[in-house]
C-alpha cells in the first residue's frame, strides 16, 4: 500500500500528473515508430499439434501428404458435356501453367470423355476435380492460389461458376477441402480484429453514456484503454518478430475485446471511488490519493489475478490455447498498469470536470453554489439508496438467500452435463461459406467422407496382409483403397479408408481408434511385434481426433494450476483461508452454471446441436479469473469496513459502495464479449455468449447476493485464520 500512495502522490500532483501523461504518450509513440506492427506478424497456419502427435508422425511419412483443393462441379438439371470440356479445359490450363504451390492435379483433360461421365454422381449432377497444394504453403499462399484458380476458370468458362448461386441452374463451382476449409478459416479472422475494436469501442462508450450521463467520463477509460492497445500491439509485433511468441487472427480479436472490457472494470474502479470521495473531500488531490489507496489495491490484485491465470495458458501443448498465453496477459498488465498511473493523471488534470455536467460536491461547496446563485440549498436525500436496502436485506435474510441462489445455480449448472461437444471445424463456418457449401454438395451427391480420407499407414515387414478385408469389414466404412508401397520405405504400405460419415464428425473421430486396432491386431495375428509402433494413421479426422486428445489434457493439466493460483493470491490477499473457500466455490459454481445457460441458449435459440470442444477450457480461464475480480473488489471494501464497524454494517455499506460500479462494470464486460456473437464464426459466437452470461451471473447474482449473503451467514469465522474477527467483536462492544 505504501507504493500505491507513493504512486498516488507522484502522478496526482501539479507537475507528476503532466508528466505521466507526457510520458505515456512518448512511450507509445516511439513503439509504435519504431517497432513492428501485431498485425503484420501474426501466424494464423502456425501448427497447434506437436511433431510427437501421432497424426502429425503419421503425416511426416505420407508421401501424398500435400494439402488438396476439392472443387465440386454442380449443376441441378444435370452436367452437360459443354460443361465437362470446359472442365476439362481448366485442367488442361492447371497441367500447362501449375498455380503457385500446386504440386499434383489428376489429368482430366487427358481422359475420354465417356471416362469422365463414369465419374459423375449417380444424379449425374456433380463431379470432384482435385488439385493439391505443397504441405509447407500458407493460408495466405493457398488464398493467392484458390483465387487465380477461381480467375483461370472465368476465362475458360462461359459463366462465373464461383459466383453462381446454389439455387440457380447454371453451372456452379465451389472448392472445399482441407485447402478451401483452411482458406476460408481464414478469411473468417482477417480484419475482424479491426471491426471488434469498432464496434467494442462503440458499445463500451454508449454505455457509458447510458450510465454515468458525462462525455468526458466516458472517453477517460476509453483513452486509457486506447493507450494500452496502443502499446501492447507493438510489444507483440517485436516479440513474434524476435521469435520469442507467436499468436493468430483468433488470439488479436479475443484479446481486444478483454482489454477493452476488463480494461474498463480497472478504470470504474477507481473512478467510482473518486466521485465517492469528492462529495466528502474538497481538495481534489487528496480525494483523489484516498480514492487510489481505497481501490489501488484491489484493482492491483485483481489485474494479478487475471495475469497469471492468463499466463498459465503456457502449460497448454495445444497450440492455439498456447498462443493466447502472452498477448492476454500481456494486454492486462498494461491495462493494470495505465488504471493506476495514466487514469489517476488524467483524473488530477480534469478534476471534478471528469464528471461534467454531475459534478460531485461536499454539502459545504453545494452549499456555496447556491448562495452564489441565489437558489435554495437542494434538499438532502433522506431514502437510502438501492444499495443500502439490498444490503440490509442481505443482512436480515442471509440463509434465505444464500440457499436460493445456491439453488438456482445448481440447476442451471446441471444442465452443463448435458452439453454436446463437436471438433468439426465446417460446423463454425456461415452456411453461405463457398467451403461449407462445397462439403454439402459431397455430402448431397457422393459420401461425406471423400471430402477427407482416412490415410492409414503400416509397417509390414514385407508381408501382404489383408489390412483391406480388415478395414472393409468395420462398421461406418465405405470404401477402402488398394496398398499402396511408400518408395521411402518398401515395409510401409498405405491404404486411403473412406469414412461413411462426415470426416469432422465426433462418430469419425471415434473411428481412429477402431481403425488403429483393427490394423495392430492384423499385425499381431501375422506375428509381428511392437504392433502398436507399426501403425500411423493420417489426415484431417485423424488431427482432429488428437486435438480432441490433447486439449482434454490441456485442461486437466491448466484448469487444477488456475485454481490453485487463484487461490493463493486470495490467500495472501485476504488473510482468510474460509474466504478464499467459499469466494473461490462461488465462482466454480458460476462457470458451470455459465456453462449450462449458455448450453441452453446456444442448443435452443442459436440452434447449435453441439458446441466447440474447445469452449469449457477457454470459458473456464475467463469467467474464473475475471469473476474472482468483482469478488475481490466488493470483499476488500468489506474488509477494510470490517476494521471500524461491526460485520453486518460492513457488509451493508459494501456492498452499497461497491455495488453500481460492479455492476456498471459487469454490463461493460458482459457487452464486449457479447460483441463476439455478432461475428460470422460459430466458435466466437459460443464463446462469447458463454462468457457474457458467465458475467451477468458474477455481476448480479453472485456478488450481488451470494458473496455477501454467505459472508453474513458465515459471520466472524470469515476472517479465519487471521484475527480480524476480534476487532469486531471490540467494535461491537464498544
């Protein structure tokens, strides 16, 4: 706390306040100057499996293990031979002038057309073209690719079949496939960065607005907020350029609805307890250094808080949880940062102006004002405030409301147990995506599971065994290929299986296993050993079937750190091993019931039948870490209170000081990740929608009842093991 004043002293006064923003600005500038940009460094094919993975082991000895483009010609009254010749004639021009990166095309055009017909759908109103892709190109190189791909066949063909509607009669062209799927992942990220800080930008200033009716208030967290964005870009970009990180298109959007949304809790904070202070403190400095020292520590802790359990994201081998670690945290430690410095600066230099046109009196300068105006004092308020009333409900009904809500949220929290999960990347595409749409027509005319094969390789020993009977005679297998002998290893034969089934599917990921079993008992039975070492299996299912894996590890391995983190800094915060207990209880059991709402809204009003396996862990770190923040805030308030006054009046008047800017706060952080839901990909919806009930929840049922209601039923053993306790009771006493 010492520091805290230290700081408060140096950036509050006539020339440290000038300074400090002086020196924000430099600091800011000159990185943005002179060091790269977050944007142009970010890496969105960076691999989120590790070479020890068994799909990405298997892949490294597929000698087909480029990335294939799946175009699917359609047209629904039937191809006509003109529109197999064009075909045929993009083929050609594909053979005589390759695409950048392509390294493999079937030759349509060198084959009859009588040949071609036999590869058409039974409806004969769809054919697969293939052209496949070097397994080291981009996103980006794969884009420039597709795109003069899409511009070769508009030259050949007498219509634009990429531009052509599914519901028209014309010719229509849509390429899918890992390459198309990845390009337009892609796609779906870029720029939505840019249009997240618009439109967060925009909903966070309304809603100021909306609740504290002062421009300048509204803008003094935005600016600080602007600052921080502004100086953790450049860090990023230098780090991602050094080496030392790397991070995606996801990980900049999320980051930048956290940063403005617990960005702007930090910034109320303070301000809440600055305007509080004013109307009892006429001198603006030391309103404003008691304002810090009331808040500073809170919001110090809870900036901690959210940094580590951020942080703890490194344990992740999962490479897309792994990415996030280093610009989230990194983004709230400079935002915590700013909240203690660069907002109580730019409070010193506005003053009572921040508030403009509410400003924030003592009875004696109101007092002045109106004689000054020849106007009759105003009439003091004689009804206690919302605040005031719930906490002195809370404090007469403690069990009544402390066992309703925990009710409440059991339920809710059971309906996580019902939520289906799903790894299938198309599912979080927009139905109208050219990829999407693409997969649908494979779907419709041939078998889902062409659209990505399972590759299976084996090592034989040289001896013919019948992997194909075997693979043939399981369950949700259609087709399976002739061995084909891997040139680098003569002992290694591959078999391409064709899943009877979508190949992103949870049924499909389930077949790896099946598939592996059936190859090692094949090995087993021919005598040969260390079957289990013999046998890769290749692809997208495949991948998609150890992400599966290795994020359930992830979070077994991150969720127990994050809690026992968190845990300890409340520990060492609040001296109390029974508060750290149930704060820490009410918050685990807000995330599930997060988990349930969200399930229930998602399943029955988003009409998802399944949600990205992904969602638990990543809600799971922000409603954890961000919930325990308004925990501590309002807790530290009741704590200091409890140091003069009896519990229950501390608990009374806490909860009325800390509860409109919490929950002002709440409504903020809430609106930002709701933000989320607004953007085409299915994952950030989900997100989004589970983390803002998760914060509604936090803000209005859990600090504003349970916490509070729990404390008062706990009583003096709250304070338990420090001694706490025994000034109340003194107080109480006296």
């Amino acid at each position: 706390m010492n520091g805290l004043k230290r700081i408060a002293d140096g950036v509050s006064g006539k020339r440290g306040r000038w300074i400090t923003l002086v020196l924000w600005i430099v600091i800011v500038g000159l990185a943005n100057a002179f060091l790269p940009s977050s944007s142009d460094h970010k890496d969105d094919a960076a691999a989120n499996l590790e070479s020890s993975a068994p799909s990405v082991q298997a892949d490294a000895l597929n000698e087909h293990n480029g990335i294939p483009a799946i175009i699917a010609w359609h047209r629904s009254t039937g191809l006509s031979d003109e529109d197999i010749t064009q075909i045929q004639a993009l083929s050609k021009k594909l053979a005589d002038e390759p695409l950048p990166y392509q390294t493999e095309l079937p030759p349509l055009h060198e084959m009859p057309l009588p040949a071609l017909k036999a590869m058409l759908s039974e409806d004969g109103t769809t054919m697969l073209q293939t052209v496949v892709f070097d397994k080291n190109a981009s996103s980006d190189d794969l884009k420039i690719s597709l795109e003069q791909l899409e511009g070769d066949a508009n030259t050949l063909f007498t219509t634009k079949p990429f531009d052509t509607s599914l519901e028209d009669e014309g010719l229509v062209g849509r390429i899918t496939g890992p390459a198309g799927i990845g390009v337009d992942a892609t796609s779906l990220f870029k720029g939505a960065d840019v249009s997240l800080l618009i439109a967060t930008t925009l909903l966070v200033l309304i809603i100021l607005l909306l609740i504290y009716r002062s421009p300048i208030l509204a803008l003094i967290p935005l600016v600080a907020v602007g600052f921080a964005y502004g100086l953790t870009g450049p860090i990023l970009g230098w780090m991602a350029d050094e080496g030392w990180i790397s991070y995606d298109s996801q990980g900049l959007s999320i980051m930048t609805v956290l940063l403005f949304g617990a960005g702007t809790d930090y910034c109320l904070f303070l301000i809440a307890r600055f305007r509080s202070v004013l109307t009892m403190e006429s001198d603006k400095k030391k309103a404003l250094l008691k304002a810090l020292s009331d808040s500073g520590g809170a919001i110090t802790m809870s900036g901690l808080t959210v940094v580590m359990s951020l942080l703890a994201l490194l344990l992740a081998q999962y490479g897309a949880i792994h990415r996030f670690a280093v610009p989230f945290s990194l983004s709230i430690l400079i935002m915590m940062i700013a909240s203690v410095t660069l907002v109580p600066a730019l409070l010193a230099i506005l003053g009572r102006a921040s508030f403009f046109p509410f400003v924030p009196r003592t009875p004696e300068m109101q007092a002045a004002r109106a004689a000054q105006k020849n106007k009759p004092l105003p009439a003091a308020k004689t009804k206690s405030s919302f605040g005031m009333r719930l906490g002195d409900a809370i404090v007469k009904r403690p069990k009544t409301i402390a066992i309703t809500t925990l009710i409440v949220l059991g339920i809710t929290a059971a309906f996580a147990t019902q939520i289906k999960f799903t790894y299938d990347t198309l599912s979080t595409f927009p139905e109208d995506m050219p990829s999407r749409e693409g997969f649908t027509l494979i779907g419709d005319h041939f078998s889902e599971g062409s659209l990505a094969k399972v590759q299976v390789l084996v090592q034989a020993d040289g001896k013919e065994l019948p992997f194909d009977q075997k693979f043939g005679k399981l369950v949700n297998i259609s087709d399976v290929s002739e061995p084909v002998q891997n040139t680098r290893d003569a002992n290694i034969v591959s078999y391409n299986v064709e899943l009877a089934m979508n190949p992103y599917s949870i049924e499909a990921l389930d077949m790896i296993p099946t598939i592996r079993a059936a190859a090692e008992q094949t090995l087993e039975e021919a005598g040969i050993s260390d079957a289990s070492d013999k046998v890769w299996i290749a692809g997208a299912t495949a991948e998609q079937y150890d992400t599966r894996q290795v994020t359930g590890d992830d979070a077994y391995r991150i969720i127990p750190v994050i809690i026992g983190m968190i845990a300890l800094l409340l520990l060492v915060y609040l001296r109390s091993f029974v508060a750290m207990l149930y704060l820490m209880g009410t918050v685990l059991l807000s995330y599930f019931s997060a988990l349930g709402i969200g399930w229930l809204v998602l399943h029955y009003f988003f009409g998802a039948d399944a949600i990205q396996g992904l969602i638990p862990l990543y809600a799971f770190v922000f409603l954890v870490a961000l919930g325990e923040d308004y925990n501590i805030f309002m807790v530290s308030s009741i704590w200091k209170k409890s140091k003069s006054m009896p519990l229950n009046q501390a608990i009374t008047e806490g909860v009325a000081q800390t509860g409109g800017v919490i929950t002002s706060a709440g409504l903020i952080l809430a609106g930002t990740f709701a933000v989320l839901a607004t953007l085409p990909i299915q994952v950030l919806v989900q997100f989004g929608t589970v983390t803002a009930i998760g914060v509604l929840l936090d803000t209005f049922i859990v600090r504003s009842f349970l916490v509070p209601a729990l404390t008062v039923w706990i009583g003096k053993r709250v304070f338990w093991p420090s001694k706490q306790g025994r000034i109340g009771e003194v107080t109480e006493k006296n």
